[in-house]
C-alpha cells in the first residue's frame, strides 16, 4: 500500500467532551487519501476510548499511546511517525470544515508551494455561537520573504500551528520540532515558513477554533509570560542567525511592542487576582528589559533554541508557602 499524501496529526488530552466531533469532521473529508494519527498524550480520561472506535471502524485512523509529554511532544511524536508527504495539525478540541484537506492540498499543489493557509472562525465554547477572524490574508500566493515579514507582525498571517498545510519535508529536512513551552507555534512557524518556497493563501474560512474560557491568553501566569516573551525572543535568534535581521528588523520590533504591551496587562492581572503587589514594578522592569534585549541591536544569536534571561516573578508564592506552614 503506497503511502498517505496527507497525515492529519491530532494531539489528544482531556478532550473527551469535544474529541468525536473532531475526529468525525476529518472523517467526513472529501479528500480521502490521508491518514490519522491520533496521540494519546497520556490522557486519564476517555479520550483513548473514543479513538480506539475510529480506530477500529476505519483504517485511516491509527492511536498512538504515549507519557503526558505535553502539546508539543506530542505533535513531535506525531511528526516523526507521519507517512505523508504533507502534514496538519489539528487541535483534538477544534473541527474542520469537510473541504479543509482537498482545499489546502490543491492550493499546494495547483501553485506549487510547500505550505498553504486558511481562514478560521472562532467559536464560544458551550454557546454555538461563532465568527470569522476578518483580519487575515486574501486569496494569494506569497514569496517567503514577504510572508514571513508578515507572519513575524502577526498581523493578517498569523503563526497558528493549525490553519496550515506543511510538506513535511520542512521539518525533517531541517530538523525543525516544537520546542516544549507554551506559544511554541510562534517559536516555530516562523523557521519553518522560512524553508518554504512560498505560501498559497485562501479566503475560505476551513478551521473551527473553538475558544474555552480560561485559555492561555485571558489567563497567562508567570510562565506563560516567560515563555511568550522566550518566543518572541526564538524569532530573534532565527533571523539573527540566518543573517537577515535588518531585512525583519522592523517586524521583530512590532512584535516585540506587542508582547511588551500584552506583558504589561498580564502582569497587571496577576497581581490583581493574588492581591500582591510586591513585585509588581519589578516584573514591569523585567518585562521591558525583556523588550530591550530582544530588539537590541547588539543582540548576538546562539545556536539552538535560545532562553531568554529575564524572568517574571509570579505573585501570590511567599504567601502560598506562608500558608501552608
């Protein structure tokens, strides 16, 4: 039996609430010469039993069990065992329109292009109630140079790891994988664009996002801060390294403007919710020296996955500690 052209890689964990309607909108697909690898990221609830019926009920369909790792580990494992010529993520809490994959794959195909890109609409967990993302790029095929520019902005191309089809050959070729840390698909999109020939671009609206309360955004902790600013920093060190940050330079500065600006609310927010305001001007200076650094011109690329040497302070510890004695 020939091998996939497409390999749908589907991370799982805790999603048992949303997971069938996930995986039967891949499997109504009117594209059908694909596979499914469904990861099992360790999880304790019946998620491994709802795909074990797809297993069982269509070939296409193949479990993967493996130790909590996290999101993505787990697409890296997805990637090493991927048969396809392209490649796609999708969230196991998400769904796709039945065209997703026939689009995506004519529109890398028809233009010869090694990634494609889709529009997405949101839709509010519980309510049904969905809408378009209007700011995202029209019908087109981009030159790299270009659409990295643009996809380093975050304005009308963004570095979601699941509105995109990938030949996968971007990733093993280039030993590209998803660093373990959150806003890794900002840490990694980016690298992988830049090994693209170009990007083919629809207007159709292909991806179902459905946003839960408490996601990463309305709710970033020390950590998530920290990594998003790690990120932020990783598209740096790649153009850096690359040799063209003057051709991106003022990309990375927008970038950077953003998550200092983000920063400042998320921070904020923190020492709200724990009433603790000790550190709060301190994690503000961090925050801003984090911008400095990573927009300095002096700034001097490392090899590898850099980590940024600033860090937030999260509030609310000591009196954690305090309270458990």
């Amino acid at each position: 039996m020939s091998d996939p052209k497409i390999s749908v890689i589907v991370p799982m964990y805790k999603v048992e609430k949303f997971l069938d309607r996930c995986l039967k909108s891949i499997q109504k697909q009117t594209f059908e010469d694909f596979e499914v690898l469904m990861i099992n990221d360790g999880s304790p609830d019946g998620s491994p039993q709802i795909a074990a019926k797809y297993e069982e009920a269509d070939k296409r369909f193949r479990l993967y069990n493996k130790k909590n790792g996290g999101l993505s580990d787990a697409r890296n494992y997805g990637i090493e065992k991927a048969a396809g010529e392209y490649l796609v993520f999708i969230d196991s809490d998400d769904y796709i329109t039945e065209d997703y994959l026939d689009v995506l794959y004519h529109e890398c195909v028809d233009n010869d292009a090694d990634m494609s890109y889709c529009r997405y609409k949101y839709v509010l967990f519980d309510t049904g109630i969905m809408f378009p993302v209007f700011i995202s790029a029209a019908k087109e095929v981009m030159k790299t140079r270009d659409a990295l520019n643009i996809l380093i902005r975050d304005t009308y191309l963004q570095s979601f790891a699941w509105n995109k089809m990938y030949k996968r050959s971007l990733f093993i070729d280039n030993n590209i994988r998803y660093p373990d840390m959150y806003f890794e698909d900002i840490a990694t999109s980016g690298r992988v664009l830049y090994h693209a020939n170009k990007i083919a671009i629809t207007d159709k609206y292909l991806y179902y996002y459905v946003k839960r309360f408490g996601s990463i955004m309305s709710t970033m902790n020390a950590k998530q801060i920290n990594d998003y600013m790690r990120s932020v920093l990783i598209v740096r060190n790649h153009v850096q390294e690359a040799g063209l940050y003057q051709d991106y330079r003022s990309s990375v500065r927008r970038m950077s403007r953003k998550m200092c600006i983000l920063n400042v609310y998320s921070i904020t927010r923190q020492h709200l919710l724990h009433l603790d305001f000790r550190k709060w001007i301190y994690n503000l200076r961090i925050n801003h020296s984090a911008y400095k650094y990573v927009t300095s011109d002096k700034y001097i690329s490392m090899d590898g996955i850099p980590d940024i040497p600033f860090k937030i302070h999260q509030p609310g510890w000591e009196k954690k500690k305090r309270d458990v004695k």
